[in-house]
C-alpha cells in the first residue's frame, strides 16, 4: 500500500468525509449502553479492517445487516449497530482513498459495471432532499429537535430514526464506485455473496426460534417467527422483507453454478429459506417469495438467450458433470423442447418438471395424511432416485423396452407384500427396507452415470425405482397403522404408471430425461418444496385459519388505510407529508380513541414539581420512567411492556416496583421465556394501586416458584425477559425503580433504577400492531414524503425495475436477482410498511442503489475457452486492471496494428 499526501479536492474532500465519521463514530461508541470500551475497541478495529480493505468490506455490509441489531440488549433504537458499522467502514474507507494510492489504474469506462447515470444521480439526490425535508418536518411536528438517546417512537428522535438509512447507504455509494473502477468484479462476486449472507443468516435465525422455541414441524400453534429482527417488537413484517429481498439470489446462485457441491449448497440455502418463508404465516410472503423467483428466472433465461454464447455455454454445462443427463430408458435425443427455460447444465424442460412435481405433492398429500413426515422423506427419496437416473446411450427394440417396463413391476410387488409381512416383526423394518432401496438406486444411478448401455442396466433401475415407491408405501403403512392402506396403494400405483407411460414412448418426457444435472437437482428442490407446503398445511390448522380469515384481514386494511391517510389534515401535508416516522405519535393523537396504545418516556432528574403536577406532586432526584397503558381491550398480548433480557431466574421469585399514580390501576411484573413476542412458561404477579395522593410507594409482588426446567437445556437455551407492565386500560404510573429477585441468584435486573438511562431497557407491544405502522408501503411513504415524495419514490422504483428488466442494466449477471428481490419486497409492501424498519430500509435501499448503478460490462467473448462473462455468476472473466495490457491476446493484437509495446510481453528468466 503506497501512501499519498492528499493535495487535490476529491481526495481531501475524501479526507474530511473519513475524519467525519471517525469522530460521530467515536462520539456514538463513548455513549454506547453495555461495555463502552469493549465497543469502541471493536468499532475500531473495523475502522482499520475498512482502511486496508476499502475495497471488499462496503460491499459486504448488507451481510451483517441482519445480525447486529442488539436493541432488546442494550435499549437503543435512535442509533443503532448499523449506524455505527457503517460509520466504521466510511471512516477507513473515505480515509484510505484519501491516503493512499491504488496499486493500478482503474479500468476503462467501458469495462467498468457499476455507474450511476447523470439522471439517476439527480433523481436520487432530489429523493434525498425529500427525506431530508421530511426529517426536519417530523422535528417540527413533535414540538423542536429535542436530543436523547432514550427517546420512543412518539417523540422527536423517531424522525431520525426511521428516515436515516437512505444517507447511510448514499454514504457507502461513493465507495462502491471506487472499488467497481479498480475491480469489476467485484460487484457480481461480492454483492450475489452479501445478498446470500443475508438469506442464510434470516433463515437460520427462524430456524433457531423454531426449534428451540416450538418445534421444527410444528405448524399448529399460533406462534409466527421474527428471526433476528427485534423491530417486530410492535409487529411490522421485516423479516417477510428480507426474505423477499434475498431468496432470489438463492435461486440465481443455484441456477448459475457450475460446481456440484457449491450447487447443493446453493439447494440446501434455498429449502432453509422456504421453511423460514412458510413459518412466517404471512399470506404476503406466499405470494411475493414465488412471484420474485419467477421474475427472476423469467429474466435469468431471457439473459442467457440474449447472449451469443448462451447455446455453447448450455452444451459445455451439460458435459461439465458426469451423468448431466436426466433419467430414461428409451434413446431419446436431445430435443428442443418449446416448453422449457435455457437452465443450468441444459434447458429446464417446466412441462415434465410441473408433472414431477403435481406428481410428488399428489402422493405427499394422501401419504401425509397416512404416514406424517416419515412418509413424505421416503416419497422424497424416490423422486431423488427418479431424478438421478442416467439416459440411455444406447437404442433397444422397442418391444423389448416395454415388456422390461411390465417385468419391472413384479419385484416391486414382491418387495411390498413381503415387507408387509416383516414390518411388525422387524423393528424399524419399514425405514431399513426403505434406506436400502433408495440407497441402491442412488450408487447404480453414480455408477452407470455415464448411460445406459445394457438392457440389464435399464431393468435394474426401473426394479429400483418402483422398488423404491413401494418402499414408501411400507414406511406409511407402518407409521399410520395400516390407516388408508388402499389410498396409499391407489396414488404410489398411478405414480408407477405415469412413469410407465412417460418410458413408452421416447417423445414423451424427452425433454425431462435429457436435462442437466443442475436443472434436475432444481425439480427435486421443487418437489421437497412442494412437501413442504403439504407438511405446513396438512400438519396444522394455523395456514388454514390465516388462510380463511384473509377477506376479514383486507377489510381491516382498508379502514387502517382509510384512518391513517385521513391524518393528513391540510394540503401542505398532502404534498409534503407530515414527516418522517411521525405515524405512531399522530394516530395516538388523532386516531380512534379505543385503539390508543401504551407509550414510555424517561424523565430527567428534577428537583422541582412539574408545571401539569402529573403524575405525581413529589420531585424527585434520580431519573423515572413514566409508563402508561393503552385505552384499547386488554388482554395477555394486547399490553405494552418494558422488558429486560436477564440471564438466568430460578428457585422463588419476587418483585419490588417504586412508584407513583394519580389513578387506580393495576401493575404487572412477569419473568417469561420469550425470544420477542410469545411468551412460554411465565412467573407472573399482578397487583391492585391505589394513588394514595400521589406519593411514591414501594409494591411487593411475589411471583412463586419459577417451573421446572425453566430457560431451557444448556446446548438450547430460551430467553427470560422480566417485563413491568400494567393490566389496566388508560393506567399512568412514574417508575422510580424495578427490583427482581430469585433465591438462588439473587438480584436479575440491571440499571434497575435507570442512572444509566434505559440501558438495557426494551419494549413490546405483542400483538396490537396496527397503531404502529401504516401497514402499506406507498402509503407509509405518502404519509411521512407526501406526493412529491411518493412521486420519487416510484420514480426509482420504476426507473430500477426498468433498467433492469429492458435497459442497459439487464445483462449484468446480478440484474435477475436485484429485479426479483425488489419486486417481491413491493408485493409485501402492499400490506405492510416495512421501511419503518430502519435495517430493513437499509437493505431495500441498498438494492435499489444497486440495481441503479449496475451495467453489463462491453468485455466481448473472445472464443470457446472464453465465456461471455455478462452470463456469469462466478467470475470468469480476468481482471480488467492495469495488466489488462499485459494480457498475451491484447499483446499480439497490438503488435499486429503496429502498436509499439511497452516492456516484454513475458516476464524475464531469472540468470542462472
């Protein structure tokens, strides 16, 4: 790394934007709630892991987006760990360009792809001033800029809250140009990794909740996971966003690799994310996750038969793996099959893939009912063994082909009338026989992967696969008790039949049998899918019932809609908006006066009485926390609650609350396992105050004996959240201090008398949602920007979509994914707000930044060894650097038009 005294404007403005946010960073980490200097060591070593890796690390932030948000611990909301990361990355980032030279050239503009237009750049600057505006308008409807780390979502520092995360990303853009003009490809290869990051850690953050805090298969309770997103704490859908915003560069990922075991890994993300998206329950998230998928391979395949190598790069995919061909008996040739898309390793032949898998759901459905999830894994079994069968390389008679497929049944009836004999004998006989066959058809598929060359090699595999079929049929019987016997016989014999009849004839199927290995392992994925949905729907009553309550849903809407746009009172408001994140506060205001919510606020120390005397007479010298209940129905999920993570309760548990009123009311203090929103097993005691003028009083609550196992094993721990709340409509009460106590650990909260502020301090609202949000994403944005800022707002969202749908964005290799992810996030969108969400709206903009500034490079394919490198998702292409002169076709082609060339053209042997 060469360093560089910075002398002109653009690198000393880089110097000024570095210093800048190494000052507001450090600022930031002095007030960070839990372990201030611990913090601010980490904030700094990221800061120099930004310096000397200015180039990577910016396009890697979205990754963590949705692993750092530590509110429920430390109780910031205002500013948060994505402000402070990104912070860090700027400061080393601008810093480093400002300090140092890079160790070539960038790249000719030509080559480069990503560049924001000079229209694009206005249109994003001029939607920045909007959500400045609305910024400044938010300060000004709640009374002034009034400083606090511990403000909520009804005073003025909400404003700043929800509206900051289009800066946060326009302060990453300029890094993401420099780095795109020294390395291109570094856009496709880091972005399509950050993006997958996202997914991945979405995903496994529901499948954490799931199984430690309800059940893996559990599709029953009413219980809806919110992952690692804590600003569900008042409902919102940010994980339906991410999760719409990802899942298609899963599916890019898988449809574009070339490698198998990356392949099966890009599969395995793709069925994590399918179980995330069906445990959210969010009709929204059913319709967007599908319709972003096929947007994206609608333009994924609309791309490759754009481009000139798009047949020679499907013919040398199909050969890159042993047995790329799919299962056949019959010699049929490689067909052109009309209804199919140009796919990884072939075409994906969608008339035998939507057969295959109506097929597997059709059988799931009826073995489910029989068998439960043992018998759809045995079912999936078989369509892996279908799937993984080698064509023939060979042509038989036709008559011999179709007496081996009549044969081939008579050992698959054996097998399942035998094995009805043995299952009650044989412990767990069912699954073995099941395991065998599966197993067998699996390593004669690898060892004859190369075709079929013998008739004996057909019939052994057709023997398999029914084999196989019956297995299943085993593994249902035993596990239902012989229930629907013939209902299972019925559907596995159709199976057995329809793929007879698919071999009868070598037209009929050939486009299934001849598809590549990739495109197979896609229809596989497909059908565990389609299990899947037959698991979630079959194996609970939940999906139905949200299902069935959908008009009653969409009629709440449009009165939620009607309510919160009626807020906008004057044309200065309809234009402009009423501000950023102001929505909470102005339906508590302004909105229907039963369905108020609770709020909080922290008071200063003061040492005289307040000018209102509310809510109590006395000063007091320590800060309190005024907490106030809801005028709506109450009930167990309907209180707004402050809560604190604690780490472990046990033996007798009790409570102390100092407090004051003006009213009758009735407190609440609960400890409960609970990961955000549903509560498991509680310790809870409620208690009648009275206002005894207003003076403090000190309320004892014991809460009883905490259960057996409480907090869970060791290896699978649950949260305890303690929570202080009220069980009464319209209660105000002024805090002094919270106390819990058990009587093994003794004291469990910390800042308990908040001298820290509200440190550590959080708060729920565990199903009354509605007054939070506007619960629609034009509508959120017509509230807070008005129809000046809805008008931008669609304005990029449309220009985004465009680009890369029909403009000079779309034949970037990541344009399918970025197109997808949006619009799916749109469709969530249009029932509920989610840019809110501060680390949401992150993500949203950062795509939307994205997609704006990506073009395909003018790089032209060169030969056969030479991969057109706009179709690539793993980067083929070299390094268009400075030594892209040095290369040795450019290097002849100089020297063939007479161009003097500057140094060898080989590097020099060393002198012996």
């Amino acid at each position: 790394m060469n360093f560089v005294l910075p002398r002109r404007p653009a690198a000393l403005a880089s110097l000024a934007t570095g210093l800048a946010c190494a000052v507001l960073g450090l600022w930031l980490m002095r007030h960070y709630p839990v372990e201030p200097i611990a913090a601010t060591a980490l904030w700094t070593a990221i800061a120099v892991a930004g310096f000397f890796g200015w180039r990577v690390l910016p396009l890697l932030v979205p990754a963590l987006v949705p692993v750092i948000g530590f509110a429920p611990w430390t109780g910031w909301i205002t500013f948060e760990e994505l402000d402070l990361l990104v912070l860090a990355v700027a400061a080393g980032g601008y810093t480093a360009i400002a300090l140092t030279a890079p160790p070539h050239k960038p790249v000719a503009w030509r080559y480069r792809t990503l560049r924001w237009r000079a229209a694009v750049r206005v249109l994003m600057a001029v939607f920045a001033l909007s959500t400045f505006i609305a910024i400044w308008r938010g300060f000004d409807q709640a009374g002034g800029v009034e400083f606090g780390f511990w403000q909520g979502f009804q005073e003025p520092m909400n404003s700043l809250r929800a509206g900051k995360s289009f800066f946060l990303v326009l302060l990453l853009l300029p890094l993401w140009q420099k780095a795109s003009d020294l390395r291109p490809t570094a856009v496709q290869r880091l972005s399509r990794a950050a993006w997958v990051l996202v997914l991945i850690a979405t995903s496994l953050g529901a499948l954490w909740e799931r199984w430690v805090y309800t059940a893996l298969l559990d599709f029953s309770s009413d219980y809806r996971t919110t992952s690692l997103f804590w600003e569900m704490n008042v409902g919102g859908a940010s994980l339906d966003g991410a999760l719409a915003l990802s899942v298609p560069f899963a599916l890019l990922w898988a449809m574009r690799e070339r490698r198998p075991l990356r392949f099966v890994a890009a599969l395995a993300v793709m069925l994590l994310a399918f179980y995330a998206s069906l445990t959210t329950f969010s009709r929204g998230v059913y319709l967007a996750v599908p319709a972003g998928m096929a947007l994206c391979a609608i333009l994924w395949a609309v791309q490759r038969r754009e481009g000139p190598e798009a047949s020679r790069q499907d013919a040398s995919a199909a050969g890159a793996f042993p047995g790329a061909r799919s299962s056949a008996f019959a010699g049929a040739r490689p067909s052109s099959f009309h209804g199919a898309l140009p796919g990884a390793g072939g075409r994906v032949p969608l008339g035998g893939a939507i057969g295959v898998v109506l097929g597997t759901a059709a059988a799931a459905w009826v073995l489910f009912g029989a068998g439960g999830y043992r018998a759809m894994l045995a079912l999936a079994g078989s369509a892996a063994v279908l799937l993984a069968m080698p064509a023939t390389r060979a042509a038989w008679p036709r008559g011999q082909m179709r007496a081996l497929l009549v044969v081939a049944t008579v050992p698959a009836l054996l097998l399942a009338l035998l094995g009805g004999l043995l299952i009650d004998l044989v412990p767990k006989g069912a699954y073995l026989i099941d395991g065998a066959v599966v197993l067998l058809g699996l390593g004669l598929a690898w060892l004859w992967r190369g075709g079929l060359t013998q008739p004996s090699q057909a019939f052994a595999l057709a023997v398999v696969w029914m084999a196989s079929l019956a297995g299943a049929g085993l593994v249902a019987a035993h596990w239902g008790g012989g229930r629907d016997v013939i209902g299972i016989a019925a559907v596995l014999t159709l199976l057995a039949v329809a793929w007879i009849a698919t071999q009868w004839s070598p037209r009929v199927g050939a486009g299934l049998r001849n598809a590549g290995w990739r495109a197979r392992g896609l229809v596989w994925t497909a059908c565990l899918l389609a299990c899947a949905v037959v698991a979630a729907l079959g194996g609970g009553a939940y999906i139905g019932q949200r299902m069935s309550t959908g008009q009653q849903d969409f009629d709440g809407r449009l009165e939620h809609w009607r309510i919160g746009l009626g807020l906008l009172k004057s044309m200065d408001e309809w234009l402009l908006g009423k501000g950023s994140g102001r929505f909470p506060a102005s339906f508590a205001n302004g909105g229907p006066f039963d369905e108020r919510v609770g709020d909080y606020r922290l008071n200063p120390p003061r040492s005289e009485v307040p000018a209102s005397g509310l809510p109590g007479a006395e000063p007091f010298p320590h800060p309190t926390v005024t907490l106030t209940s809801g005028l709506h129905m109450m009930g167990n999920g309907e209180m707004f609650r402050l809560s604190q993570r604690v780490p472990a309760v046990s033996g007798e548990v009790a409570a102390t609350v100092v407090l004051r009123t003006q009213f009758k009311t009735q407190v609440r203090v609960e400890v409960c396992e609970k990961f955000l929103l549903y509560p498991l097993q509680c310790v809870i005691r409620q208690e009648m105050v009275e206002p005894k003028g207003g003076a403090w009083q000190s309320v004892q609550l014991k809460l009883g004996q905490t259960p057996a196992g409480f907090g869970g094993p060791s290896w699978a721990p649950r949260r305890l959240v303690a929570s202080v709340t009220q069980n009464w409509r319209g209660g105000v009460i002024e805090i002094a201090s919270v106390s819990i106590v058990d009587s093994v650990h003794g004291p469990v909260l910390r800042n308990g008398d908040f001298s820290e502020g509200l440190a550590r301090w959080f708060f729920t609202s565990d199903r009354n949602h509605m007054p939070f949000h506007m619960k629609s994403l034009p509508g959120h944005v017509l509230f807070e920007q008005g129809l000046f800022g809805l008008a931008l707002w669609t304005s990029l969202l449309v220009t985004v979509l465009v680009r890369l749908s029909f403009g000079a964005g779309r034949h970037h290799p990541l344009a399918p994914a970025v197109a997808g992810g949006l619009a799916g996030f749109v469709i969530v969108g249009l029932f509920d707000s989610l840019i809110d969400a501060p680390r949401i709206a992150f993500l949203f903009y950062a795509l939307m930044a994205l997609g704006l500034g990506l073009r395909a490079s003018s790089r032209k394919s060169q030969g056969p060894g030479d991969p057109d490198s706009r179709l690539e998702l793993e980067t083929l292409q070299p390094e268009l650097e400075s030594a892209f002169e040095a290369a040795p076709e450019v290097r002849r082609a100089m020297a063939a038009a007479g161009v003097k060339l500057k140094g060898p053209a080989t590097p020099k042997r060393p002198h012996r």
